[in-house]
C-alpha cells in the first residue's frame, strides 16, 4: 500500500469531498510528458543507508491505480444519495454505472496499458472499474520504466530487511496516475485483535456470557443487542477483509459449541495467497471475524472472506466490483500508515453502491497524534469497543462501559491530523468530549470489544480488541438490511450521515446505548483524554445498538414528511404516578414541493395532543405537535405502554399512454414511527404484571405526483 499523505485536501464541505487525486508533480525531465507521484517511497528511507541492491531479476507485482473522472460530480452525487430530502436519496449505482459515469475513461486505461507492455511490464489483471491494473515484472524493468533503483535496508523497527525506491518514481505518460502499490514492503498489515490461549487466562473477569470461562460467543451478542428479533440476516451477505487465511473446521466446531446453523463461507483468494493459515498468528483474527458475523447474523446467505497477502487496494477494489456484500468488514491496520488516496476513492464508490463498510478504530486507547491507517478515514465508520455485562448467559443487555484494560489495550479514538471535519460531524457539540471542531473526530460507533471467545488454529482463545466491533456491526446492518429488502426497500448504505443524524435527534438513546462511563486514556497520560460523556465521544462514538428500535429508525426510506425526533420519548414512574417527562413535542416538516395534508386519529385515553391535522407548505416553517399525558395514566397498572406516531404516505403513478410502460399503478406505502411510551414500576403490595398495550396515532400524509413521461 502507498500513500500520499502531503497530498490530502480538505474534506469540509461534505463527507465526501475528493482528495487531491492528482498526486503528481511537473519535474524537468527529458520527456515533456513525464509525471512524478509523490509519496510513494517511504519515508524512513530518506534517514537509512541502503545495504544492498535489490537483485534484478526479481519479480514484482504492482497495481497502478488511476483517479476518477468529474470528482466535483461524484462528491455532489453522494451528497443528493445520503440527504432523505433529495429524490435521489438511497438511488445507488451499479458498479457499470459508476464506471460509466466515474470511472477512469477506457482511453486513458488503455494508455497506462500500452505504457506498461512498452516497458516489459506484464498485464496479470484487469478491473472492471478500470481504477486498478495490476502488472508484473523484473525489477530491473521495473526501475527503466519508473526512473528508480530499487534498494534493500535494515527495517528501523523490525527485525527484518525490506526493499523500496530511492527515489520518488516518474512516469513518461501524459495519462493521469494516482499511484504504485508494491514498489516495497516496508509495511505490513497486523491484525487488531488482542488475543491469548484461554488455558493461559489467569485471573479472570468475571464475564457473563455463555462460552467457556464465561466469555461472549453466538448467543450472547444477539440477546444484548437485539432482543427478540427475527431477522437474522436472510437474504445478506457479509464481506470480511483478510490478509490470512483460517481452518474451516474451527468455524463449525464454533458453530457447533454455539448453537448456530452451518453458514456458507465463500473464500476469495488474491494475489496468490492460498487460504491456509500462515501461522504467524493472523488466523486467529480471520476465525474471529466469521464468528462474530455469524453469530449476530445466523441466517447469513454467505460469509464472503477476502483473503490477500497484503494488497489493500486489489482486496478492497474486488470487494467494490463485486457488489456481493452490502455489508463489510475490516480489522487489520498499517502501523505508522497515513491517508491512502487508493483507499478513499474506493470506499466512495462503495458509498455510491449502497455499501456500509465497518472499520476497527484500534486497541491504542487515545490517539494524540497521526493514526494508524484505516483508522480515520472519514469514508468508511470507524468502531469503537466497549465492556459489555448482561443478565447472564444469553441474558439481557444491563450496561456497557469504555473498553480500557487499564494497562494499554483501550479502545482508540481520537483526532485526524490528516482530514479535515466532515459535514455530517461538523454538527455535534465537541466541548464535553474535547473533539475537534475542524477535524475529523474518531470513532463513529461501538461494540462490544471485551471478553470474547474464539476458536481458531484447533485451539481456544480469550479475545478482545475493536476487531471484534467491526464484524459484529458489518453483521448488524446485514439484519438492518433484511429488513429493507423485505420492504422492497434499498440497503442503508454509507453509515455515518444517517447515524449522526439519528445522534443529533432529542430521542437518539432510543437507537442506540449511549455509553457514559469510562475513558480511554492512556495509563502515562495525565491530561485524561478522553472521556466517555453523554451523547457523542471519541471513545465509542454515538454508542451499541440499542435492539430494533435502530433498525426500524435506519431502514426506512425518507418520505416528504419529517418528524423529529423520529425516535420519540420514553416516560417513566411507579404505578398511579408521577411519571417523567410528561410532555414531548414532536416537529412535522414538508421536506417535498407540494403541500402535504396531515391527519391525527387514533389516539390513546391517557395521553393528549394540541392537534388533529393540517397542511404543511413545501420547506414551509415546522409544525409543533405536542404530545401529553393526562390524569389517565394515573390509573393504568404496572407495565409497558407504547403510543405510536406514524406517518404514512402513498404515490400513485398514473401515466399517459405514450408513457413506455403503458400503465399506472399505485405504489407501496412508505411508514415511519416515533413514539410516546410510558413503562410503571411496581410498588409495594401492588402486583407486577405485565402487560403491553399498543395504541396508535397515525399521522397521514398523502402525496399525488404526476408523472408525464
């Protein structure tokens, strides 16, 4: 992987601004055409004495990557495709229509293949998306073709040789070219999980999960974060990315252990890795992410598991054009990697598909300087970790606190030195959590990250670490996802604009359990960073998943009528009263361009609203529903009490006959809910029972549109 980090530019306006893409430098050269690409020789090499020639025989396995077209074009796309007001909110692309209408032109891909072949580089592969071309040959070729010597040196951390350019490498092609990936391999990837054999474990936390020695596995994670649910990922499947291999006997002995169904595990091998574990420890990481996706999402079509030696951008690209997996995965890291332009414009055409693309944040605790990459990408959500303590094995959801082993491993978060705040976090008020309010804050969201079993390499571990987030969150969305395909409905996409708009809301913690206690200061720090606080933090994030109330907020599609907060309020209190709060007001905004009639009906005895109805002009100013509980609650007995504001609304498409399609017809109506919930405690000699009673007050909004053709 290479990067160019003296090349990023500012991502302020919208979270997906493009980066400089050019990369490229003008130098005197003997060719009027020649370009040089920054930032693809490392930068300890500048400091180091080479020890040796790389022998010129040697093959090397490059991809050269190419930037897209009409940048401004897809960054204002991505802003229409993630705005629940725009018409093209959730109309994502296919990867032939993104190619067609972002990719590099085929023109310019055939130049950067002509220039290769012109120059004994072979032609191993070819990308749909026409971002990438993977190409081989002799380093001596090689270093002809780029203007370099490639030069071996002692690694100044590890111990091990590595071999890279002296110099930037150029380029006597007039076509534009973003990078060069495999002109060394001074970094490699690691894994993040924290692991060790269980019969190592001494002094154990008293965990409450259901596997051995009390730690988390299958059952556990879908009985904290979604209770009762039936959706389990039917119909999905889920992309992990891995650059080693696993034992498949070890995912159906976990399956097994926990009771799971056999899920198909599709294997994607690349750049001639095997799918064999290596033994240098990274399987244990691979079994760890399958079981995680699994055991949150067990009716998983597949588990798609991409596997490379170390090429990011190839793993990455034949995740995008694949198109397979709407939901994925990373736990691995470049220690010291910084921004990769590569990278970026790859997780933007994810975005563009429909694609939720969950990374680890790191197991560093606070993170004071650059970051590790992937770890503050803006384009992808980053994943925090939490400790998580239930009822039992298999038990309910009782708390969750920072994850913070107190000696080192915590759940990293912290401050981009590289990208600039995007604008679906420029909202959030960053004084209590010490964020910054003009750059990229980290991480979005969190999960459990504490106290996790695994089995991998025939043997039982004790894990931890953010690796065990992303997985479980890639499989989340896959429920998330289910549901909106049952509804005809697109997937959620790109997750980061939605869940900080659902943050933002009056009602969020409905959505989503708002971690307040802990921090992930370092043990050397002194200044306390940072601190797990209400609502937003750069610990966990916005938070875990707080049971269907996240699915249903996130899988609907947006409609004219907006409420906020969609989520709603909860009162509570002992039987007969007093319950708090009692009011909550509910804005009703027109986010379409007719007038839209609205309607109240259907209301529960115990509770009282200001209005029954009403019209609300286009982008006209918010209407304030407010919604009270009166003297009746006081004679309801001990139990839960849901009152549901939904608002409804149905399109009838009717054409003219010279319409192509010939006909009308009236399409599915889109529902939405907020809601006003009270729950009564028992009190002394009063019974407890329970019971759960539904009303409903339905808010409808009607909207005609014609079309003509």
């Amino acid at each position: 992987m290479k990067t160019l980090s003296s090349h990023v530019a500012s991502v302020s306006v919208w979270f997906l601004l493009a980066l400089c893409l050019s990369g490229l430098t003008s130098s005197a050269a003997p060719s009027a055409n020649r370009q040089v690409l920054s930032g693809q020789m490392p930068a300890a090499v500048r400091s180091l004495a080479p020890i040796g020639r790389l022998p010129g025989t040697n093959v090397l396995h490059l991809d050269i990557s190419l930037p897209w077209r009409n940048k401004e074009g897809l960054a204002n796309f991505l802003q229409r495709l993630y705005d629940p007001a725009s018409p093209g909110f959730r109309q994502y692309l296919t990867p032939g229509q993104f190619t067609a209408q972002f990719g590099p032109s085929e023109q310019d891909y055939q130049a950067v293949i002509v220039f290769a072949e012109s120059n004994g580089l072979e032609v191993d592969a070819r990308h749909p998306n026409r971002m990438l071309l993977d190409v081989s040959g002799t380093a001596a070729d090689i270093e002809k073709a780029l203007h370099v010597n490639l030069q071996v040196y002692q690694h100044p951390t590890e111990t091990r040789t590595f071999y890279a350019p002296d110099a930037e490498p150029s380029l006597d092609l007039a076509t534009p070219v973003l990078g060069i990936a495999g002109l060394d391999n001074f970094q490699r990837p690691h894994p993040r999980l924290r692991a060790k054999p269980l019969s190592e474990v001494t002094n154990a936390t008293a965990y409450t999960g259901s596997g051995p020695m009390g730690n988390f596995m299958g059952p556990d994670f879908r009985a904290a974060y979604i209770p009762g649910s039936v959706v389990t990922g039917s119909g999905q499947s889920v992309g992990l990315l891995e650059f080693d291999g696993y034992t498949a006997s070890d995912i159906t002995y976990y399956e097994n252990l926990a009771g799971l169904p056999s899920v198909t595990l599709s294997n994607v091998l690349l750049d001639g890795i095997s799918g064999q574990p290596s033994g240098d420890g990274g399987e244990v990481e691979v079994s760890l992410d399958i079981e995680m996706a699994i055991s949150m999402a067990p009716g998983l079509s597949q588990v798609i598991v991409y596997e490379s030696p170390g090429e990011w951008h190839d793993i990455l690209n034949r995740m995008v054009t694949d198109n397979l997996a709407k939901q994925l995965s990373c736990s691995w890291y470049i220690p010291g990697g910084g921004p990769d332009p590569v990278a970026d414009q790859i997780w933007q055409e994810m975005a563009a598909q429909g694609q939720s693309f969950f990374n680890a944040s790191g197991d560093s605790g606070a993170l004071l300087g650059p970051i590790d990459f992937p770890g503050d990408s803006p384009y992808i959500t980053q994943t925090g970790g939490t400790t998580l303590t239930t009822t039992g094995p298999a038990g309910s959801w009782v708390s969750e606190t920072v994850w913070n082993w107190g000696f080192g491993p915590a759940s990293s978060g912290g401050i981009s030195t590289a990208y600039s705040i995007p604008s679906w976090q420029a909202g959030v008020n960053m004084t209590a959590c010490r964020g910054s309010t003009t750059m990229r804050n980290t991480p979005d969201v969190a999960l459990i990250a504490d106290g996790i079993y695994v089995r991998a390499d025939t043997n039982d571990w004790f894990g931890g670490g953010t690796s065990c987030a992303a997985p479980l969150w890639a499989a989340f969305t896959a429920l998330i996802n289910q549901q909106a395909a049952s509804n005809g409905w697109s997937s959620v996409g790109f997750m980061n604009p939605q869940i900080y708009a659902l943050g933002l809301e009056a009602g969020y913690t409905q959505g989503l359990h708002d971690i307040t206690t802990g921090s992930n200061a370092l043990p050397s720090s002194t200044s306390g960073l940072f601190m797990a606080v209400p609502g937003y933090d750069l610990c966990t994030g916005w938070g875990t998943p707080n049971g269907s109330n996240l699915i249903n907020a996130l899988v609907m599609p947006s409609d004219p009528l907006e409420i906020r907060p969609g989520l709603g309020s909860a009162a509570s209190g002992p039987p007969g009263g007093p319950f708090s709060p009692t009011t909550q007001a509910y804005s009703l905004k027109n986010a379409g361009g007719t007038p839209l009639n609205w309607t109240l009906a259907n209301t529960s005895t115990w509770l009282n609203v200001n209005a029954t109805g009403g019209q609300l002009k286009p982008e006209g100013t918010p209407f304030v529903v407010t919604a009270s509980l009166n003297s009746a609650v006081s004679n309801l007995p001990a139990g839960s009490y849901t009152n549901g504001l939904v608002h409804k609304f149905e399109h009838w498409l009717r054409s003219k006959p010279r319409v192509r399609s010939g006909s009308g017809g009236r399409a599915r109506g889109h529902h939405h809910a907020a809601h006003q919930s009270i729950s009564a405690g028992g009190a002394r000699g009063h019974p407890q029972r329970r019971r759960n009673r539904r009303a409903s007050l339905l808010l409808l909004a009607e909207e005609r549109r014609q079309f003509d053709g």
